[in-house]
C-alpha cells in the first residue's frame, strides 16, 4: 500500500466498483467521507479500513447480495443489525443466509449458468450439475467436490450413479449433460470449458503452469507454428494462423481426457481418437471426437497430463484441477462474475483473490457457503462494490 | 399526472459521471494500455447502465412513468387517461437512458446538436437492465405476497417462465435478462392473480396505505417520501380497487424489485 489516493469519487460509479477491485495501491475505500481513514499502513502496521463504511453503503452492498444468494430482499431485522454494526453485520448475516433453504439453490444457479445445463432431453439429465452443487452445500461438502465426487445426485437430492458409463467419475465433468453440451470436434470445447469453469485459464497458458506436450507427439496440423522450421517441419498458417502449437500443446494434453466420450455423452472404451478419414476434420467414426496424439495407442487412451501431471484419467486430472492454487480463486471469481454481474473481463487485484482464498482455506478445504462468507465479507469487495452502489434508493 | 414529463428529453450526463477515458490510471492492473482502456469501457459500459437506473432520481421517475404506462396498457386502465402524460406505451423503457436523440436528430447529439461526451460503447443496450434470475424472480413475490412458491395464484408466472427470461439449456433456451415492453405487459399480466390473492389482500388491505409496509417487504429498505408521493399521485383519480392493484402491480413490476 502507498496511500495514493486513488479511491474514486463517488460519482464514478460501479464502473470504478470494479476499478477499485483492482486498485493495487488503494484499498478502494471511498475518499469523500471524511471519517473515512487511508488504507495506508500505519507505523508499518495496516489501518483499518472498514470503520468507515456507513450504515447506508452496507445496506446497498446488502440488498444487492441478498436477490442472488437467498432469494429474498433484506429483512426488517437485517435491516436494524446493518445500522447498529454497518461492516461488522456482514460477515454474521452471510453466516447466516449460508443456513437459509434458498442459499443452496445460489449454487445451483451459478454452475448451471456457467456450463449452460439445465432441463431434460432425450433421456439425459441436464440438471445433474446443478443436482450436486446443491447437494454440496446442503451437506456443506467442499465446492471442490464439483470435481472430485464419484456420485451423482438425483432431483431429490439423493445420490445416485452417474449417468456416462465410465469407469471413474469426476463429478459434474462426467455427467453427461457436461458432455453433451460441450461436444465439439477434437473435444475442444470440453476442455476449454473445464479450464475457464474451474481454474478460470484459456489456451495458451504459461508453460510454467501446463508444459506443452512435445511436437512429435501430435498430429502434424498442431506441431506448426512460427518455430516449427526450426524443428524441420513446414511452417504452414493452417486455421487460425501461425501459431497452432503455441494453444494445442496444451489443448492436447487436456482435450485427451474426453477422446473416450462419444457426443451423446456415453463413455466408449472402444474409442481410437482416429481421424474419421470420411468425416468433418476432428472427428472419429461413431459420434466420438479426433484426439491430438499422433500415435494410435496414446490417441485412444484415456490418460493425459494436467497442470503437469501424469494423469491416467479425467478423474485424476479432476482432483488435480480441484487441488491447484487456481481453484479456489476461480470460484471466488465466479462468485463475484455471479453476485455482481461483473464483465468476465474485469481484472481482479491478484492480492485480494489470493487473500480471500487463505481465509477460506483456513477451515479446510473452502465450501461454497465459506467462499461466500470470505468473499462478500472483504473490506474491498465491499468498498469497490459500495462505492458503485451509493445513490442507489 | 401531476407532473408530466416529456418523454423525448435526452438524457443528460450528470455533472459526476466520467467516461471511461477519465478513470484514473492504475485503475486496471497488469494490462496493456488498450487492454486497459478495452476493459474499463466494457466494465463501464455494464456498470454505469445499472448506475443510471439506480442513481438518476430523474432517469427512475422517467422509468416509473415508462413502466406505469406500460401498466395502464397491460392492465386496461389506460382508459383512465393517466397514460396520456406519460411515455408512449410502446417506448421501450430502457432506451429513456439512451443516447440517441429521440427528437429525430442523429444518434448521440443532444437536442442543441452538440456531440454526447458518453463513454465509448457504454450506450449499448442489448444488456441493459439486468432482470434477476426468473426463480429469484419468482420466489420473492411468492415472500412478498405471502405464498407458497406452488400457489396457484403464481400459475401463471410459473406458466410463462420462458417469456419472461427463465432458462432450460437441454432445450436450447438460455436466460433472458432483458427488461423488454413486452416482457413487462407478460409480466404484469402474470402478477395480476397476486395481487388479487386474497392473502396479497389480507396482508396488504390497502394500497397504496399499505405502502410503507409492502415497500419494505418488497425491496428490502423503507419507503421513501419520493415513493409514497410518486404512487398516490399516480393513482389518485382511481378507484380503491384499481388503485390496490396498479400500486401491487407497480411495486412487483418495478425495476428495484425485478433487477439488480
């Protein structure tokens, strides 16, 4: 902190909301209220930077919460316990709604929204996904379960098999609504959807979090790109361009994962990963999609790479996915795209992502209503989002 | 009305309100400047169109009016004239926040031909207003009204779950969050078994007397004195039954209640 002012006036609006999210040096406190202190630290030590919301701020960033995580306005009662601790009423309040019957249905809401499943077709159930987010947080079973459960959950919300036919399970990535409405050649769409769901990543990522498989391991169209001459191939500008290598090494790696799913969602040992010679490029014979691998053994596999390990299935890289330092400030990120309608473009402060995710993993691995809680309850998520709020009615 | 207003008057930017060009630098972290300026006019472009709903007294009361006329429409009681000074019932409510001069002069000029100093992009509608989720939607009037979410009296908001925004992706059909004329009368007309519930009716027997009480339940704060003057200026040449029902129907139609 340098104790810059750069807190916004108020009249900029949430559009500063957001900037003020991302305000690496101001804490993002509003500056025209004078009992409002610096986020500066003091004598090495940092000020406290929420005694300044008043009662009025607290209720706005309240009311614009309460719609999207229990399904109701704010009570009389809620109301009065805003007024008598204005910040300090935040972090109870969300305790509490975490208890309310509609708070699982938020969860719901937010992964049916995210990988576009809900509804029945053709004897395939869409709501799977959204089944078992809300049986997680009835159960107040860690979000990261989303990837890691070996069950599904009926409408009932009791378990029951998954639907895929698979030999493992990966939670809603095995359910084949996930499967159905994210099939696409070469499985591209899977994976790419996996990556930005949960570890909020798209193609290409620094080689640092997910080393590229090397050239000789693909298909010729994926080997090229700017460098391949250096590697004795042909440089080519095959589809997007130039640069086929620099995304699909590690597309590969992780569309592998679902070579062995057909496009009605149905796990198919059978798979090759083979081209279909008379079919749409990437696409294998009977409804399965072409894999990345040049070789025939490694094409029909189900075992891959994720985040750069050796993975012998969706399941393992799942755990892997659910385990990384991205997941947890994923979720986070999609609470807030969730609860506030932030664009998926704004860029959030590392540090406060980073810091949300240490207090809720203090209590174990973070569930959806602990994420809640920690996020919602941040001085600069409340601060950005006040800020934003004020002359609201 | 007692103060009609004209409905073609541009909106003006308020003295506080900057572009994107203006947000102050280092508001974006870790980004190219274009990258930068590209976020902060999407971010803006979102953000200050919830903001001109919300922070405008002068932009919600030309909203009210739109939408209390959508009301006269969708309810028959446009033969009462209160229509008659307010926005055409056919004026899509959210483009009174719009740019575009709506006198027939080129888009982004005001009435005296000088050019909108609005941010780039930030006037893009086709968001605009953002309903709540439809089961949001849905749950909190069965709270404010006192029912069940299965009450028959929501049959036909549950009916009509589609035309007004709710999503089933295994068919194709993706949430809407627009704030459409067409979803409002949809709407509307899905309310009016509500508000003549006869639970709506013993918990609020009198509106717009009530009004303090279902404003609160509504929208989760209290009545304003701008609120209860605006609602029985509005209905004040109806009967007691008309009255009840527009002011139900205004208050669970209302922008504060159905979006965020």
């Amino acid at each position: 902190m340098t104790g810059r002012r750069c807190a916004p006036p108020a009249a900029l609006a949430l559009a500063v909301s957001a900037a003020a999210l991302v305000a690496q040096a101001c804490g993002g406190v509003p500056e025209d209220r004078t009992n409002r202190r610096n986020t500066a630290p003091v004598d090495g030590a940092e000020a406290d930077t929420t005694e300044g919301f008043a009662a009025s701020d607290v209720r706005a960033y309240m009311r614009q919460l309460a719609p999207y995580f229990v399904s109701r306005e704010l009570e009389p009662t809620e109301l009065a316990k805003i007024d008598a601790a204005r910040f300090a009423a935040i972090a109870p309040m969300l305790e509490t709604w975490s208890k309310e019957s509609g708070f699982p249905r938020a969860a719901r809401r937010l992964i049916a929204q995210k990988l576009s499943v809900s509804g029945n077709r053709d004897g395939i159930d869409f709501d799977l996904p959204g089944n078992l987010a809300e049986h997680l947080v009835r159960s107040n079973l860690p979000l990261s379960e989303l990837l890691t459960a070996d069950y599904c959950v009926d409408a009932s919300g009791s378990k029951r098999a998954c639907d895929s036919g698979a030999p493992f399970q990966a939670g809603v990535l095995t359910t084949r609504a996930f499967m159905v409405s994210r099939a696409s050649r070469f499985n591209l769409t899977r994976a790419s959807t996996m990556l930005d769901a949960f570890a909020c990543r798209s193609y290409p990522m620094p080689e640092a979090v997910e080393p590229r498989l090397s050239r000789s391991r693909l298909i010729p169209m994926f080997q090229v790109d700017d460098e391949s001459g250096d590697a004795g191939l042909e440089k080519d500008t095959f589809g997007n361009g130039s640069a086929c290598y620099s995304c699909h090494g590690q597309f590969g790696a992780h569309a592998q994962l679902f070579v062995r799913f057909d496009e009605t969602g149905l796990y198919r040992a059978d798979a090759t990963g083979l081209q279909d010679p008379n079919g749409e490029l990437g696409r294998a014979t009977n409804g399965l999609f072409a894999s990345h691998m040049l070789s025939a053994d490694e094409a029909r596999g189900d075992g891959s790479q994720m985040f750069g390990s050796k993975v012998r299935n969706l399941s393992e890289a799942a755990k892997v996915l659910a385990t990384s330092p991205s997941f947890v400030s994923c979720q986070v990120t999609n609470l807030l795209e969730y609860a506030l309608r932030l664009p998926r473009t704004t860029e959030l402060a590392p540090e406060v992502l980073e810091e949300i995710s240490a207090s809720a993993r203090k209590k174990g691995d973070p569930t959806f209503a602990s994420l809640v809680v920690e996020t919602f309850s941040h001085p600069r998520i409340v601060a950005a989002v006040a800020n934003g709020l004020r002359g609201a009615p | 009305m007692a103060h009609p207003r004209d409905c073609r008057e541009p909106p003006t930017r308020r003295a506080d309100e900057r572009t994107a060009s203006e947000i102050p630098e280092g508001a974006v972290a870790d980004a190219s400047e274009r990258e930068r300026r590209s976020v902060a006019r999407r971010v803006a472009s979102d953000l200050l169109r919830v903001k001109r709903v919300r922070a405008s007294p002068s932009q919600r009361a030309l909203l009210r009016e739109a939408t209390v006329a959508v009301f006269l429409a969708a309810t028959g009681l446009v033969a009462t004239g209160l229509a008659t000074t307010s926005c055409a019932t056919n004026e899509d409510p959210r483009e009174l926040t719009a740019s575009k001069k709506r006198d027939g002069g080129p888009e982004g000029t005001t009435p005296n031909g000088a050019a909108a100093a609005l941010p780039e992009g930030a006037f893009d509608y086709a968001a605009g207003v953002a309903l709540l989720p439809f089961d949001v939607r849905l749950a909190k009037v069965a709270r404010v009204a006192g029912l069940p979410i299965d009450d028959p009296a929501l049959a036909q908001l549950r009916a009509r779950r589609f035309e007004l925004g709710d999503h089933d992706f295994s068919i194709g059909v993706r949430p809407d969050s627009s704030w459409s004329v067409s979803r409002i009368g949809a709407w509307v007309k899905a309310l009016k078994p509500v508000c003549a519930s006869p639970v709506m009716r013993h918990r609020y027997p009198s509106l717009p007397q009530n009004l303090d009480a279902f404003v609160l339940a509504a929208y989760g704060r209290e009545a304003t004195n701008d609120d209860r003057a605006a609602m029985t200026e509005a209905v004040s040449a109806l009967d007691a039954e008309s009255k009840h029902e527009l002011v139900c129907l205004a208050v669970l139609s209302s922008l504060e209640f159905v979006s965020r």
